[in-house]
C-alpha cells in the first residue's frame, strides 16, 4: 500500500503542473493576438497600397500633341506602300 506520505508529495507536484500548463496557455494566446492583430494592420497597408496603385494605373495617360516624342506613331495599312500580294 502506498503510505500518505507519497500521496501528499504527488498534490504537490500537481499544483506546479497546472502552473505551468495555465502560464504556457495564457503566452500560446497571447502570442496568437499579437500576430493576429499584425497581420490585420499587415494587410490594411497592402490594401491601402493595392488600391493607390490600381489608382494610378487607371488614371488616363496624358498624350502629347507636339512631335517632340522618342516614340514614331504606329504605321496604318495604308502607308505600308506597295506590297508583295495585291
């Protein structure tokens, strides 16, 4: 038989084991708010970024009129000139 000495030694040890699981539990949900609550301001900025560029890329592109361009514009069929198949 076990004596009483034993069983009160194996309470003492229980106590410290839900110590222990209590402060493991309360730093695993901590640690998941905190990258929780990054991630949402994480994802904020690059929708705040996503949308600034998709602005951007949507506003009209201002053309030049002048000739002064490093570009020649785009040749239409008739100024091809005489072709091989007629």
């Amino acid at each position: 038989m076990t004596n009483k000495r034993e069983k009160i030694r194996a309470q003492m040890k229980s106590r410290f084991y839900y110590m222990f699981w209590g402060a493991a539990t309360i730093a695993v949900v901590s640690g998941q708010l905190y990258v929780g609550t990054s991630y949402r301001t994480m994802a904020r900025s690059m929708n705040r970024w996503f949308e600034e560029t998709i602005d951007i890329m949507q506003e009209p592109v201002k053309q030049r009129r002048d000739s002064g361009g490093y570009y020649m514009p785009v040749p239409v069929p008739e100024n091809y000139g005489m072709t091989i198949i007629q």
